[in-house]
C-alpha cells in the first residue's frame, strides 16, 4: 500500500490550482503582476504563468463551486484592501476543509489510494475515531462478502426477480442506518452476479429489517443476505443441522414478526424463510455473526444440495 497524505495533495494540487485561479481574478481586478506574487508570496515569473494560463491547474478544483466562490471572495477583499492574508489564510483553510469532507479532495486521495475507495472514509473530518474503524470494518466485510457471494457456484439460480442483497450491522445498530448493504441490490445477468456499486450504511430497508431484527435477539448475529426460497437448500439445512424457521410473508411489521418468531425459536436460525404470497416472492434468509459468515453457511448449504443431486 502506497501511503498519501491529503497534505500532499493540496499542496501538489489544490495550491498551485487555487494560486494560478487567484492571479487571474486579481490581475482581472487591476493588481499588477508585482502585487500579486507579494500577496500569493511566490515569485513574479510564476504570476505571469499562472496567467497566462501555462500552469493550469486541476479541473477539479477549478469546476468546483464552493472553490470558485472562495476565490472570487479573496480576490475581491484583496482587491478591495478589505481582507489581508490572515483572512485569505483563514478561508482558505475553511475551503480545504470543505473540500476533504467527501470533496474533491478526498475523490483524489482515494485514488491515490485506491485501498480507501468504498470504505466511506472520513478520517480528514473526524480524525482516528473507534467508530469510524468500526464503520470502516463492516464496510469492507459487506464487500469482500458480496465478492464472495458472487462467486458462489449456483448463485445466479437463487437471486430473486427483486434482486439480492447482503448487509452487515455495525455493533448496538439502532436502525437501518447503521446496517451497511450493497445500494441497487445484487441483480443475476446472462447467468453472472453484478454488484451495481460498494456498500453503504442504509442501503436496503430489506436486508436491515432482519438484520436489526437478529441482532436484538442475539446481539453476536450481525449479518444476513437474502436468495430465493429453494427446496434443496431448505432440505441441505436440515441435513446440516441448521433447522430452517418458517416465517409469514404477508406480516404487515416484518421486524415485530421475525423478533417473534426468533423469540419462540429461543435463537435466530441460520435458516429463516417464507414460501411467498400475491405478488411477495418466497424469501430465504441465512444470518451469520458478520456478512461473510453468512456468506460461508450459504455455500455450506450450496455445497450439500449439490451433493445430494
């Protein structure tokens, strides 16, 4: 892993473009050439390439509105003599700030570092934080299981018409919010898995139903993903042991249901399904203590259908 510091980036980056941005507004504001490199402290050789357009910059920040509007500002109260370099200093570093809070600062570090894309990584804003680690880890469980998902021999058969979906709880989840899942559903094409985009928190209402539901019975059971209701995985259940737990699809409160049938149960299964209902496709769920767990119990369950073919 290749290690950038956002640091660099706006020095590398966000500087120069910024600098060669405010020359050409100061210099559109009557500043002479000599003015401008005292006040952007570089020299006046570097001025007359910023305007003349030589060191252009990254698009990036020159598209960006919040960047625009900053520099029209410092260029105004410069022009003006109403701001002098603590206050373009002072909103400058606001602007950076803004710009690492999932801008186009943060957009250049993840692909530097292509190891923090899909993390939703807020590190600039929030600092080392133990949630924000937690956050991190069970987004990167939910994608390597939903990699894993797409490689499980059969899978394309067992994806519902709606699409499937795999999601993982962070610890004390309060609601949907805090069940991260893959945004669109995982949807079978032309007999492959296609995985639309990485995890977010609040992805799937579906998914985090019982998720939230398992986790307020056993707090340790945090994942679950959701396939078509197939009768030879249901019997590949029984044959291993797991005693699948029938549930009713038509339910109107599906979380109050399963957290009832889960209590009857004494336990969340690993195996809970319905057999459907107008217009409801029959469900199975399969729950692990995190997404790849549960992702491990279906090719489990996969693997004995198969060979009790």
């Amino acid at each position: 892993m290749t290690l950038v510091l956002p640091s660099e980036l706006v020095v590398d980056r966000f500087l120069p473009t910024v600098r060669a941005m405010l020359a050409t507004q100061l210099a559109e504001r009557g500043m002479t050439q000599q003015e401008i490199a005292a006040n952007l402290g570089v020299t006046q050789a570097a001025v007359s390439k910023y305007i003349s357009g030589a060191n252009g910059g990254d698009d990036r920040f020159r598209d960006d509105p919040e960047t625009i509007a900053t520099v029209d500002r410092i260029a105004d109260g410069l022009a003006s003599g109403q701001m002098d370099g603590y206050d373009a200093l002072a909103e400058l570093l606001s602007l950076v700030r803004t710009l690492e809070d999932r801008g186009p600062i943060c957009e250049l570090h993840e692909e530097e570092m292509p190891e923090l894309q899909g993390l939703g990584c807020d590190l600039c804003v929030r600092g080392f934080d133990p949630d924000v680690r937690a956050e991190r880890d069970v987004l990167a469980t939910v994608r390597t299981a939903a990699r894993t998902l797409a490689s499980t021999p059969g899978m394309a058969a067992l994806v519902p018409n709606v699409g499937t979906n795999i999601g993982m709880a962070l610890p004390e989840a309060r609601d949907e919010t805090d069940v991260a899942a893959i945004p669109g559903r995982i949807y079978a094409m032309s007999g492959r898995i296609e995985i639309p985009a990485n995890p977010e928190f609040g992805a799937s209402k579906h998914v985090a139903t019982a998720v939230l539901a398992a986790q307020d019975t056993d707090p340790d059971v945090r994942g679950a993903l959701n396939i078509a209701t197939d009768d030879d995985l249901l019997g590949a259940a029984e044959a291993l042991g797991y005693e699948p737990l029938e549930f009713d699809a038509e339910y109107e409160d599906r979380g109050t249901h399963l957290r009832e049938r889960f209590a009857e149960r004494g336990a969340v299964p690993r195996v809970a399904y319905h057999c459907g209902a107008f217009g409801i496709e029959p469900t199975t769920f399969v729950f692990g203590e995190t997404a790849e767990d549960a992702v491990t119990v279906l090719g489990e369950l996969v693997d004995e259908a198969m060979d009790g073919r």
